[in-house]
C-alpha cells in the first residue's frame, strides 16, 4: 500500500470508533470532514490576527484613498494590493506606486495589451484583469515565480526596484518617495 493509503485505513480503524462513541448519530454526516488528511503539497493557511487584519484594511485604505484622491483607475483596488503584497513577502505600498510611477495610477496603462498598469514586459504581456496583473507581478517581485526568482527573491524594495527597471538611475528613488506619499495619504472617510 502507498504511504498515502496506509495512513487514511490508520485513521479509519482509530477515528471512526471514536467518532461513533463521542458523537450522536445525526453526527455522522461530518465524519468524513473530519478524518480527511492533510496534504503537505496543500497551500498552508495562516492565520491573520484582528490587529492585523485592522493594519491591512487600514493600507488597502490609504491606497484606495490615494487612487480615488486623484481620480484614477485603481481605486478600489486596494484589497487586493496588499492581499498580493503580504502574500508574497513584499511591502504593500510598492506595487501602487510602481503603478503610479509607470501608467500614473492605470490613466495611461499600456494600450497595445489589456490590464497592463506596471509596464511589466516592456507593455507587451496583457492580463485578464487588473486584479490578475496585480497577482502576477507581486508574485514574481516576491522571488516567487522559479522564471524570474533569480532577479528578486531575498531583494530589498531598493533591490527589487532596480532590477525592475535598471535603466533609469533615480528608479528606485523616485518609486520609494511615492510609496511614501501613499503611506502618508488621510484615509478619505
């Protein structure tokens, strides 16, 4: 038998008395839920606590307040900035402002492909969304794509801001101070 299989008969032949002991018969329903395994191929699921579940409303608020301050395209967008950012080990307040700094907030997203807000691929990959190309870049800033790890994984945002665009000198200054704006932005009420 597989390790795999030799590990659900384990826990049948110990759960399942159990579980008929413990438990009503109108409970019987719930066995198999609670006998499943884990598998460790499975994303694992953390677990946010309310004072940060507060700090990130609270980021996904200032930049939805930048965005709609300035009347352009990614307000609204917020969320899913910093869902993307602390999923992928990066600072919430970067993609924003990459955004900012190449498409002025999406007003001039690249126009030969669809969703193109970061001027990712020299504006010529297109995503079905702005949602979707805000989980494509942040997971390849994060190091987390094996294509392009080699240029951001274990990278500082200074880091990371000049390999995405190492051909301006003041890139990474200029990102930063508008990462900062967003961070300083009152959260419109």
């Amino acid at each position: 038998m597989k390790k795999q299989e030799i590990i659900r008969y384990l826990q049948s032949i110990i759960a399942i008395p159990v579980f008929a002991i413990a438990m009503p018969l109108s409970g019987l329903a719930s066995i198999p839920s609670m006998t499943a395994t884990s598998d460790s191929s499975t994303e694992e699921t953390s677990v946010i606590t309310p004072q940060e579940d507060v700090i990130r409303k609270e980021i996904a608020d200032k930049i939805d307040s930048y965005f709609e301050l300035k009347n352009l395209p990614l307000a609204g967008h917020g969320q899913k900035f910093v869902e993307e950012a602390y999923k992928n080990d990066i600072d919430p307040y970067l993609l924003p402002a990459i955004a900012m700094r190449e498409s002025t907030g999406g007003r001039f997203a690249c126009k030969k492909v669809p969703h193109s807000v970061f001027g990712w691929g020299s504006c010529k990959i297109a995503f079905e969304s702005i949602d979707r190309s805000i989980e494509i870049v942040a997971m390849n800033l994060g190091g987390n794509n094996p294509n392009t790890d080699h240029h951001y994984e274990d990278k500082t945002t200074e880091q990371i801001l000049r390999k995405y665009n190492s051909y301006i000198i003041n890139y990474p200054a200029e990102v930063i101070r508008i990462m900062e704006k967003i961070k300083n932005t009152e959260i419109k009420k």
